[in-house]
C-alpha cells in the first residue's frame, strides 16, 4: 500500500493527502509552491491547507520581511 493511500485511510481525503505528502516533500513552502508539485489548484490548496492546520498536522509562520 502506497502512503497516500495510507493517509487516506487515516481520514484524509486525496486532496489533503497529496498536499500533505509534498509539504512532508519541501519541509517548509508557500501555497504558492506547493500548489503546482501537487497538482492543485492554488485557492483549493489555501483551503485544504487550513483544514491541516485545524487538524493539527501542519503550522504556519509568518513570512519575513525586510
């Protein structure tokens, strides 16, 4: 069994799944980099980002300006 099919069966859709994997992938990285490497679609990718972030499996920061 693949990990993302493992992850799905663990409670997250494909979507979420496959974000979670390339974000596992990067370590750290913006929706906007994100997005592309998974396949999906920018506004989705904020959106199944945040229901990571309520369930606790990924953490945002600020970006640094200078």
């Amino acid at each position: 069994m693949n990990l993302q099919k493992t992850l799905e069966n663990l409670s997250l859709n494909q979507k979420e799944a496959k974000i979670y994997l390339t974000l596992l992938e990067l370590k750290e990285a913006l929706p906007s980099v994100i997005a592309p490497r998974a396949n999906i679609k920018r506004p989705t990718t904020y959106v199944i980002l945040e229901k990571l972030k309520t369930k606790g499996l990924v953490n945002s920061c600020p970006l640094e300006t200078t």
